[in-house]
C-alpha cells in the first residue's frame, strides 16, 4: 500500500477517533501462532468502544487501504495478517460480557471476550456454553466466530457456528447491521449469521455476539484409554460412538505424542507397557447415569482392545488429563525446533485411514509426523515436526508432506480444514476441494459485502 495512503488514514484516524485507537508497536502483529510471515503492518488500530469500529471501516474504504481485523492471534494459518501491508484492527480491547439472559439462556458477548472468561461466566449462572478450543484461556470469541472454532466437545455439543444466534457486523463499506435473531430459531430471510461465521474476516467485522447457551451438565468423568496402535484407537471411537454413551468427547493422541507424554511424565495416569496410541474420553450428564456410562464406555474400549482404562472422576486428576491434551502442541513444539500444523477432517469411517495415511506420509518424505484432535468428529491435527538446518532440502519435502496429506483427506472424502480455517496457508490447495465456478460465487457474495475488497483481501482464495 502506497506510503501517501496510509498518512492520509493516519490522519483521519487521529483526527476523528483520537490518537489513542493508534497502537505504537506493531511488531506483535507481524505474527499469528502459525508460520507464516512476518508481515508488518502500516497501521494498527485498537478500538475502544464497538462504536468506533464503523467509522474506522468507512475510513480504510475512502483511502482504498487493506484492513485485516485481529482477535487473540492465536490462528495458525495467517488469517488476521496484514500481508497487504494494511490496518489490522486489534479488536482485543473489546471485552464486555454486555449481557448473561438466564432466562433466554443467551450470552451477548464483544467479540475479544476470552473464550474461557465466557465459561466462567455462564457456569456462576449454572450455565454452559460448549465451544472449547485447546487455546480457550487466550484465544477470543470473535476468533471462534470467524473460524468457526470447535474442540473436544464438539463430538456432542457441535461447533461454534452452533451456538451463534445472532451478530453485530460492519460491512466493508463502514455499513453497521445486525444480523441473525436472539431467539433460538428464526429463518426470516436468508442466514446471514451462519454465512458470516467461518468467513475469516473476508466480509464484516464482527462487534458484537448473541450465542446461544444450555444448562451446566451436572457432572462429568473423563477415561484415559492406552491402546497398541491407532486403528485400536479408532475402532474404540466407533464402538462409543454407537454404543450407547454418547460421549462430550472423544480425543485421539498417535505413536508419536503418546510416546512423548509416557516420557515427560506429564500424564496423570501410568501408561503400560506398548502404549502406542490414547483415547481421552469424556462424559458429562446427571450421577446416576454417568455411572453406568462410565462402566459402559470402559467395556467399549477394552472390546475394542484398550491396554488399560484409567478413569478420572474426581474435578482435580480430570483437568490436569485434559491440561495434557490441550497442552500437546506447545509439547510437540518444545521438542521440534519447527511445527506446521494441519486440521483436516475426514467421515468418520475413515478416520483409521486418515491416520494411516499421515504417518506413511512422513515416512516416505523422512519427516517425524504427530497426529492428535477431535476423533469424535473425524477432525485431525497432523503436524510435521523437523529441524529447518538438519538438511538443505527439508523445507521441499515438508512441502510435499503437507501436499500429500491434503490430496489424501479429499480422496478420503475429506475437507482442508476443520476449524482453522484457510487463511494465507492453505489457499493455494482450495482448487483441490472446489470449483472455479463454486470459488466465483464466493467471491461474487465478497464483492457485495466488500465492493472495494478491503477485508482482508486475497484470504482463503488464491488468486484469480
């Protein structure tokens, strides 16, 4: 972007929101929890009230200069950077829980409210609000809504997108809309909220949440299932799924992190000998049946060939066994000098598949691979871990690894992404799962939200 553009926004900025919307460092912004960039950008912008997001918009839309809005920058696919050289339009500072609706069982939300300060919120009010990313207690609800964030209890309680009844949004033109309805069903006109969840910032910006929320499930119990390999694993997830417990979650840990976790010491449980695969399985409901589908689900593993079942029913052992789930990126990353990290999601019958297929692609490419995620749902994170200077063709082969497994997941029936998104990293492999035809009609729906493409432009679509 021309150096005379962003002055002249500068300048506006200062003049009509004040200079304290203007973030001095923007360093920090260069960068998601991904690989990709750096990319500085020109201006970074922090509102402070949802009232300000609108005339900002209209601003960038004048000057025909690129904004990218930001929640916690915790994406791992380069969705809130400024690789344009624009505005990123930190909406952390938006954080008001505006309202908790008992009654209604609703929660209206900003969107850079942390997504555990909302947990901790509607439970005081014996309340739930199911959505729980693995980076829940630093990632922001706006960033789920743009994602369409999911987690472990997506496996009973469905994703994000699940839960949003309505939305605050400002097009790309500074136009303010509310979208969607606060009651729990309303189909007047076309969807516009679900069509704005998961779009990553490419046609509004989201100021402001209505999600819908259900009763706190009285208890819950969680297994920790060890397995000789990952098929055993996957045969357990089909026999809970269709065994009558109907699992909160069902989390699938491979050889690789299962190994590193028996080593670090880090796991709640003793793991026995030729552990090669981990089953985290969680119920929730009232005492009385909880104990029978505790009993019923350790059957249901054990048919399916589990090594061991070790059972979590007291609040203390149950969260240190989900810290360690939630925790094994970071975990992976602290052994690996790099990590990419992939979320394909494939029909659950091929989830064994799935799983075969990512370890024999980092074989054939001599690329350590981990696999770990949501077995409930058939989504997957495959993450290829390797030393950047352990050879000078290694960054090709990660390439190809990366390749490979994305031309496998569509083959198996499969989508690039579950719930990262596609952002800049996974762009140039969308002609895999859709048509130029279908790709223009998303794009035509951009241009009437976006008529000058200033939303974070050329995310999820490769260039024309």
């Amino acid at each position: 972007m021309a150096g005379l553009d962003l002055a002249a926004l500068h300048e506006r900025i200062r003049a009509e929101l004040g200079p304290e919307v203007l973030v001095a460092d923007r360093e920090p912004y260069a960068r998601d929890d991904g690989a990709e960039g750096p990319f500085l950008p020109g201006l970074v912008v922090r509102p402070r009230e949802r009232a300000e997001v609108a005339p900002l918009v209209r601003l960038c839309h004048e000057h025909g200069v690129p904004l990218s809005p930001r929640g916690a920058g915790t994406g791992t696919v380069g969705g809130c950077l400024a690789d344009h050289g624009g505005v990123v339009l930190d909406l952390g500072g938006l954080r008001a829980i505006v309202d908790i609706d008992e009654r209604s069982m609703l929660a209206i939300v900003e969107p850079g409210v942390l997504t555990a300060e909302l947990h901790r919120a509607v439970e005081a009010r014996g309340l739930f609000y199911p959505p729980d990313p693995a980076s829940l207690k630093i990632c922001s609800i706006g960033g789920n809504v743009a994602t369409n964030a999911g987690g472990p209890r997506a496996c009973k309680y469905g994703v994000t997108g699940n839960f949003v009844l309505g939305l605050d949004v400002v097009t790309g033109t500074g136009a303010a809309h509310e979208v969607g309805h606060r009651s729990i069903k309303g189909v007047t006109g076309y969807n516009l909220a679900g069509l704005l969840v998961g779009s990553e910032g490419t046609l509004g910006v989201i100021t402001r949440c209505i999600l819908r929320l259900v009763p706190r499930p009285p208890f819950a119990v969680t297994l920790l299932a060890s397995f000789a390999d990952e098929a055993a694993a996957c045969a357990a997830v089909h026999r809970c799924l269709t065994g009558g417990v109907a699992p909160a979650a069902l989390e699938l840990a491979d050889r690789t992190c299962t190994e590193l976790l028996a080593r670090s010491g880090t796991l709640a449980v003793e793991l026995p000998p030729g552990a090669r695969a981990l089953l985290w399985v969680e119920l929730d409901g009232d005492s009385a049946g909880l104990d029978l589908a505790l009993l019923r689900a350790g059957d249901l593993c054990r048919e399916a060939g589990a090594l061991a079942v070790a059972e979590a029913t007291d609040p203390v052992t149950r969260e240190r066994l989900w810290d360690v789930r939630r925790a094994l990126s970071h975990t992976l990353r602290a052994h690996w000098p790099k990590k990419i990290s992939e979320d394909v999601a494939v029909p659950l019958s091929r989830l064994p598949d799935l799983a075969a297929a990512a370890r024999e692609i980092g074989a054939r490419h001599r690329i350590d691979v981990a696999s770990f995620g949501h077995a409930g749902d058939g989504n997957l994170h495959v993450n290829f871990l390797y030393d950047p200077k352990a050879s000078s063709d290694i960054g090709e082969r990660v390439d190809r690894c990366v390749a490979d497994l994305f031309a496998a997941t569509i083959a198996l029936g499969g989508t690039l992404s579950g719930e990262h998104g596609i952002g800049l990293s996974k762009r140039p492999y969308m002609p895999l799962e859709q048509s130029p035809e279908l790709r223009a009609l998303q794009l035509a729906l951009k241009r009437a939200w976006d008529p000058q493409n200033i939303l974070n432009p050329g995310k999820v679509f490769p260039p024309a």
